[in-house]
C-alpha cells in the first residue's frame, strides 16, 4: 500500500502560468457539454424591444414587459442555419403599445381595425416573423416598416443569445464561475 498526497489550490493561489491552465481545463468541460442555450433563453426581457426606445415612447413608468418571454419553444442556430423560433415564447402584455413601438397608431382610421399574428413558418430554419390584416393599403409603408422592426428585433434577440453564450467562455465568465463555485485545482491547474 503507498499513500499519495496531491496539494489543492484555489484559483487565487495558483501562479499565472497554472491559472491560464485551469480556465483552459474549465472551458474544456464546458465544450463537452453545458447548458449555455438554456440559460440565454432563461431571460425574462430576452424579447423586449431596447428599455432607452421605450421610455421615450412611453416614459419610466412603461410596464414592463411589453413582450413576455413564457419560455416556451424557443429553437434558434446562431451558426451557418442563423435563425430564431419563438412564436410559442412571446407574449404581447399590452397590444396598443406594442403596435405603438412598431410605429402603429391604432387611433388612425385605417389603422384602428388591424389585427396581427406572429408566427413562424413551417419550413426548416424559419425565423419567427409577424403578419399584420385587417388596415388600409393607404398604410402598406407603415406596415412594411413595422414587419421590418419586427424582422430587426428577432435580429437582435438573436445577437443577445449568440452573445450571452460567448460570454460563458471568455476567460473573465469562467474566472466568475470558478470562484462562484469553489473549483479547486492542482498546482499546474488541473482540475481536482
């Protein structure tokens, strides 16, 4: 029988050299398997339009979320397919101000009557996008730049996956895990 002794160290004692080793051994579990997507969809205003444009449009006090994300369906490819499903995940908690921030005054005649549906089309790597019926072809402009902000903010929703998923492998994300976690490592970084 022998007995091995192994010293244990917290990211902090590590000299610089092994802490380098160590992001690189905790990004290497991550690569082999995480839960990053889960996260980025977690997000309860994953769907709301830019706080700055709707408090100009609405003030502070605009009740938030305009779009609630129920987390329901959500299925998007940040990579070569780029696209964003989630017709199922959002909820309109207020329709005026919604058709408002797409540039929709429902007070206008010719405009009071419209109705919209957002959905998602049923072939392969289809974005979800909005429909709008029922309004004046004296507004087809109007709704032409209203399915386009639209358009631009599944865009954006996008963006904010693909970037909330990099982050989890920047080093400075790892480093936060780590410490948040009480990873311990060997002298040259390994994870124990």
């Amino acid at each position: 029988m022998r007995t091995i002794e192994t010293k244990v160290f917290n990211y902090e004692e590590l000299n610089k050299e092994a802490q380098d080793n160590a992001i690189e051994a905790v990004r290497e579990t991550y690569e082999n398997g995480n839960d990053f997507w889960e996260w980025a969809v977690d997000d309860c205003a994953l769907f709301e339009p830019r706080e700055k444009e709707l408090i100009e449009l609405f003030g502070e006090d605009y009740n938030f979320p305009l779009i609630k994300n129920t987390r329901e369906s959500i299925y998007f490819d940040t990579d070569r397919n780029r696209f964003l499903d989630c017709e199922k995940a959002m909820e309109i908690t207020n329709k005026r101000q919604f058709l408002l921030w797409l540039g929709i005054d429902t007070n206008i005649e010719g405009l009071n009557e419209i109705e919209f549906d957002i959905f998602t089309s049923n072939y392969r790597n289809a974005d979800t996008v909005i429909n709008f019926d029922n309004y004046s072809s004296d507004f087809d402009e109007v709704i032409y730049n209203a399915e386009n902000k639209f358009k631009d903010l599944i865009e954006d929703v996008l963006e904010r996956i693909e970037a909330d998923i990099d982050y989890r492998f920047t080093d400075e994300a790892i480093i936060e895990d780590i410490e948040a976690n009480g990873y311990e490592f060997t002298e040259d970084g390994a994870i124990y």
